[in-house]
C-alpha cells in the first residue's frame, strides 16, 4: 500500500462527503463544500498519477483501483447531479453502460493474466468529466454565495454531453484496442 495507493483510497472515502454536500441543500455552504470536496478528490487522481510514474511506484493494484475510484467519484456526482436536474438521466446511463463495459473487458483480461491499463482517451474522459462538474459545483457555488442566477442547467446539460460522447467515444476504442481479449480462442 504505497502513497499513491493510499492517495487513490482517500479520493474514495471523500465520496460519501461529496454525496453529502451535494444532496443536502439545507446545510450552509453546501455548494461550497461539494466543490471543495469534488476538487481535492479530483487532484488527487493526478497526484497519484504523478508520482507513481515519477517514483516508478504503479502497482497492478493502482492500475485497478484508480480507474474504480475516479468512476465511484464520477458517476456518484453525475447521480446527485441528475437528482438535481443538472444532467440528463440518458447521459447517466450511457455513461454507466461505457463502465459497465471497459471494466467487465478489465475483468475478463485479468482472468487471462492481462493487466489494462487506462490509456489516453479514458485519461481524456475523466479528466474533462472532472472539469465539467467542477465547473458546474462552481456555478453552483456562486449561485448559492452570491444570490446570483447564473443558468447552469442548460451549460450543465451541455458540458455533460459532450462528456458522454468523449466516454462513449473512449469505450468504443477500448472495446476496438482489446477486442482480442474477448475472441474466443
């Protein structure tokens, strides 16, 4: 369990904080919080990143654990987020259905004693689907801090689409890149 691991494991425990924040309105600063929460969660996927690769410390463990900890913060947004109206419930399912299938394609490799790791697109993917809801949490912050009414459910809407075809695109490419793991033999 190296630094990078525990890294990963932290962004997983803030979940249920995130979650939290985002769901309970009433809570003073509530906005606030899920942004703050959401962003050091966030950072921690490139920290892990960064110094696993600097310190050459990647585990096959990491490369399991960081892709399951950035879909468990993800996605668990993008519900909080549909519950909220600020995403579509289609974009939600297309999302979950791309996860669904890269990690059962990882599952069925690791059977075969084949580690995927994430590669460039998926890198792509969460980090925009990460920019995208930290700068939803931030309109939603300004709105709740400053009395401000700033339409975020339209730019919500649109930033969460374009993520969904990013995963749906990034999918498509694992599926394509790995399609030999999944022929039968």
């Amino acid at each position: 369990m190296n630094i990078c691991n525990k890294l990963t494991v932290f962004r997983i425990i803030l979940v249920p904080f995130f979650v939290l924040f985002m769901l309970c309105t009433d809570i003073p600063y509530s906005a606030l919080w899920s942004l703050i929460i959401f962003a050091v969660a966030s950072y921690t996927d490139h920290l892990d990143g960064k110094i696993a690769r600097k310190r050459n410390m990647i585990t096959d463990f990491g490369k399991f654990l960081d892709p399951m900890a950035d879909k468990i913060l993800v996605l668990s947004a993008m519900v909080c987020m549909v519950t909220n109206g600020l995403c579509s419930p289609v974009v939600l399912i297309a999302i979950l259905a791309r996860e669904f299938l890269v990690s059962s394609l990882r599952l069925v490799a690791a059977s075969q004693n084949v580690v995927i790791a994430a590669d460039k697109s998926g890198k792509i993917k969460t980090a925009t689907q990460m920019l995208s809801i930290v700068a939803v949490l931030t309109m939603l912050s300004v709105n709740q801090l400053f009395g401000t009414e700033i339409p975020i459910t339209p730019i919500s809407n649109t930033l969460m689409w374009v993520c969904a075809a990013l995963t749906v695109y990034s999918g498509m490419e694992y599926i394509i890149r790995n399609r030999s793991v999944i022929k039968e033999k």
